[in-house]
C-alpha cells in the first residue's frame, strides 16, 4: 500500500515536465529545422544556377565567332552569356531577387611554358544571387548569396 501512494505522489509531482521538456526543445529543434529547409533551398538555387552558368559560357565561347574584333566578340559574347542565363535562370526564379543577379565573364587565353599563347581559350562565367530565407529570418539572416561558376574552353 506504501509503494502506491508513494507512485501517485510522484506522478503528482512530475505532471508538466513533459509539456516544459517539449517546449525547451522547441526552442532549440525549430531553428536547425528551419536552417535545413532554407540552405535545402539554397542549394537547389545553386543547382539551377550552376547549369545556367554553364549554358552561358558555351554561349560565350560561340559568341566570339560573331565579332570581327577583340571587343565586338566579347561584346556579342557577353551578350550571348547573359541571354542563355536569363532564359535558363528566370528573374524571380525560387523567390530570388531580381535585382541583386550579377553575372560576369572572363576571357583568358592559356600559354605554354615559355609564356607564348598555346590557342587554348579558357571562358569563365561566374555569377550571384540573393534567395530568401524563410525560417532563418528568425535568427537574423534576410537571405543567402548563392555565387556559381561555369567554365568552357575553345
């Protein structure tokens, strides 16, 4: 008969602990929770922009046919990248902002070993983007910059 009252006394006692445990770890699993499905966001951000970035610098490296000068090849070049990125990687695309996109491409010719040009043209485009963040607004973080690069050679 003692062991029973003791166990209800204790019950007694403990009710709410689990309501309270539950709400400290709330605190705690709710933000790691958020900050997976924001950088889950992010980085399929990142995915769509690496393959855009990658159709603008074969776009880039067959602009440079259009020019009969340096400058109005890597005008037309430039030109070419930014059209194939705006058609692969929509303004506005995932909630991204539309107006802190940038998008710049390199032209760098590769040389041999006594520093003479080797006809080897490396093309790299890099570009940046700001997603929003939804949960880590709650930790301070407005939204991410998410920055690739795509590369072809000619």
């Amino acid at each position: 008969m003692k062991s029973q009252r003791l166990g209800s006394k204790r019950n007694h006692r403990e009710r709410g602990m689990a309501l309270m445990i539950t709400a400290i770890a709330m605190l705690f699993v709710v933000p790691f929770v958020g900050l997976s499905i924001d950088a889950g966001l992010a980085y399929v951000v990142r995915g769509r922009l690496s393959a855009a970035l990658d159709s603008a610098a074969l776009a880039a490296g067959r602009g440079l046919n259009l020019g009969s000068d340096l400058s109005t090849a890597q005008t037309a070049a430039i030109a070419a990248a930014t059209s194939f990125f705006n058609a692969n990687f929509p303004p506005g695309y995932m909630g991204t902002d539309t107006t802190n996109r940038t998008i710049n491409a390199t032209f760098n010719m590769q040389t041999d070993s006594n520093h003479n040009p080797n006809g080897i043209l490396v093309i790299g485009v890099t570009g940046t983007v700001s997603t929003p963040t939804y949960f880590s607004r709650l930790l301070g973080f407005k939204n991410f910059s998410v920055s690739a690069t795509g590369t072809a050679t000619r």
